[in-house]
C-alpha cells in the first residue's frame, strides 16, 4: 500500500512540476495545433446550446465548419446557423478523412469515451474533445463547473499536495490525481472508474443508521430524501431539507405532501439558503439542479449559517450540492461540525479548485475525519467529497 501512495505522489508532484509558462504555452497552442491535421477543418459532434456557441466562435475566427453531427435523427437533414446536422454515420462517410471531430457535448448523461468510440467506430480517423477549444477562448467558455484553465492549478501547488496527504485510501489518492492530470492535460481517458456506489450514501465507506439527523443542502425537488428512503424507508429520526429557489421549492413541497404523515412530521422543510452569515443573497431562480447564488440573478433570497438554521439539533449527516457555494456553508456549520463531527457528502465539482480547497477547509474545520474522494456521474460531473468520523467508518481499515 505504500508503493501505491509513493508512487501516486510522485505522479502528483510531476504534474505539479511543470513550469505556469509551459502550461500557459499548451493552453494557448494545443488546439490550433490539433486541428491542423486537417487544415482547420472541423465537424462539430453534439448540435445542442454548446455546440451552436462553439460554432459560431469557429466561424468568427476563420476555422471551416463543415457542419454538424448528432444523434437526435429528428435533427438531421435541418440547418443550424447555417450549417448542416448530419446523422453520425453520414457525417463520417463524407468528412471521417478530411476533418477533425470534435465532440461538443458536456453534460452529466454523456460519456466523451463511448462518443470516441461510437465515431472512431465509423471511420473518423481524428476525434477530440472540446477541452482544448475552451482553453484557447477561456475569456467566454470559463470558467465552467470544474473546468478552468490549467494553469491555475500548477500554481496552487502547495494546497494540492496537501490535500492530497489527507486521503485516507489509495483510490480516493488515484480518484485525485487522474482528475487533476484529466484537467491539466484535457485528455478524458484519464479520468478514474466511476463510482459504483450511490451518491451521497456509499455503502462501503458508512452505513446509514436508524435514527439519522440528515440534513439536505440542495434539496431540489427532493430527489435525495427519495433516495435516502429507498434504502432506509421511514428508519430516520429527522430530515430537514433546504432550498431556496421557488420553483424547486415548490416541487419540494409536493414530494413531501406525498408522504404518509408519520414521515410528514419528521421532515422540516427550510426555504432558504446556507453560507457563513444572515444575509439577502441574489439568486438565479431557474427550477433546475442549477439554481445558485448569483450576482446576476434576478431573485432576492435569505441566507443563513447551518450553525444558525440547525439551533438546538445534532445532524448526523450533512449533504450540500449548492453550486459553489460549499465552502462558505461549511464554514457557516463551523460549530456543527466542530462539537458533533457530523459526516459529511460535499460535492467538489462546481469550481475547478474545489477538489483540494474544500478536503483542506473540512481538515481545518475538524482534523478528526477520514476524508474519501468518489465520482459518480461520467466526464467528471458529481464529485463528492466524504468526510467521515472514526466511529461511522464502515470498515475500521479506512483509518488513517
């Protein structure tokens, strides 16, 4: 097990050795110098919202645009911005040798792998991702969720390589250093395994007991509690879900009438959200799992600390899939986690640095946890961060 650490560390701390200018150099060159292959000839994979942003760049630069491919057949034959949607297998008969695939399709239901493989399948002999192409335009495509532009994270070498002495297992050591080369190096084969556990409740690091305090950041619709209750039914002490935006509120509400009242009872629904301090935050109301505090946003909404909302209760499990805003809630729960060592699910995809700030903030917080990192969706979406004390480990061997 200690090879596997040392050797994962050296492998860390070569990423990391590469000058800010090399990695500025590779931002600003590696997509013009993939496309050359095919004289800046491109066909665009994936005709939805980025796709169509990402053509209309390539036209205002000077690149040729053949077109688009997609999968959706009720989009082929039909003109986008003037270009043409072709079905994938006519797509690659025309242009499989003479242009550059680039996928354009990011989303939390695509795998980049099995696109790769379906076009490469069909003869496209050079087939890319659009990781290079928002290096280059980062002024209008970044940041984006976990994606940013590489160099930043060789500059911030120092919290990595102490995130990374916190891990409390190899796979979570790994899970860390491919997402960080996938970064840096814009290559998705990088990226580890997905998780096979569910999301927020992985069975091999802890198990959910009877009389769980859970407290929901990001409720949305209530599709966690559903989860929760899949595997544990109505075995709760209490669930308090929190969620600012109105529409999900709304739906929230819904989910929750629906249950029978004994439930009903022990599930306290708070429409706010959490940061470090009372306060009117703006918010962009979407109705979606997207919803976040924003400074454009058009929706006024309170804010509070947990330490605050959570008064006079000892929450057992604390989940937050807030949209960036993690790391002040954590520090808003400072005394919660503190005095009760809840575990924690914080998720670490929503901003590139999230995955080594917020282990190190959680560390800071309470030395006490064992902290474990798991990916859950594909292409690096729903990345989760756990941080579990001594007496909930599933298996006593997590110990640091």
């Amino acid at each position: 097990m200690q090879a596997v650490t040392e050797a994962l560390r050296a492998e860390l701390e070569s990423l990391l050795n590469e000058s800010v200018s090399s990695v500025r150099n590779r931002e600003a060159t590696a997509f013009d110098q993939s496309l050359a292959r095919f004289d800046r000839r491109v066909v665009l994979f994936g005709a939805g919202n980025l796709g169509r942003r990402v053509a209309r760049v390539l036209v205002r630069e000077g690149y040729s645009v053949q077109g688009f491919a997609d999968n959706r057949s009720s989009l082929w034959g039909t003109d986008l911005d003037g270009l043409p949607v072709l079905s994938p297998a006519k797509a690659a008969l025309r242009y499989g040798d003479s242009a550059t695939f680039m996928v354009t399709i990011w989303n939390a239901d695509h795998l980049y792998v099995e696109t790769f493989n379906q076009l490469k399948a069909l003869g496209c002999e050079h087939v890319v991702p659009v990781s290079q192409f928002r290096w280059k335009y980062h002024e209008e495509f970044l940041p984006f969720f976990f994606e940013d532009v590489p160099h930043q994270i060789v500059e911030q070498a120092g919290p990595i390589q102490q995130a990374f002495s916190l891990w409390s297992e190899d796979r979570s050591r790994q899970e860390f250093v491919r997402h960080l080369r996938w970064q840096i190096e814009g290559a998705f084969e990088h990226l580890p395994p997905l998780a096979r556990e569910e999301s927020y409740f992985p069975d091999d690091l802890f198990r959910l007991n009877d009389d769980e305090v859970f407290v929901d950041c990001g409720a949305f619709n209530g599709d966690t509690i559903e989860a929760y209750r899949k595997r544990k039914g109505s075995a709760y002490r209490q669930i308090i879900a929190i969620e600012p935006d109105p529409a999900n509120l709304k739906r929230l509400r819904s989910y929750v009438a629906t249950l029978p009242e004994v439930e009903r009872q022990r599930i306290r629904v708070e429409p706010c959200a959490v940061s470090d301090k009372r306060e009117k935050v703006r918010f962009n109301a979407d109705g979606t799992v997207g919803a976040a505090i924003s400074d454009a946003g058009a929706l006024e909404v309170e804010c509070a600390p947990l330490d605050e909302i959570l008064k006079g209760l000892v929450p057992s499990h604390i989940k937050m899939d807030i949209e960036g805003a993690e790391p002040s809630a954590l520090k808003g729960a400072a005394r919660l986690i503190r005095d009760h060592q809840p575990i924690l699910s914080v998720c670490v995809y929503h901003r590139q640095d999230h995955v080594w700030s917020i282990p190190n903030l959680i560390h800071e917080l309470h030395p006490g946890y064992s902290l474990f990192l798991r990916h859950h969706e594909p292409d690096g979406w729903q990345v989760v961060c756990y941080a579990i004390p001594q007496h909930r480990l599933n298996d006593v061997r997590h110990a640091r």
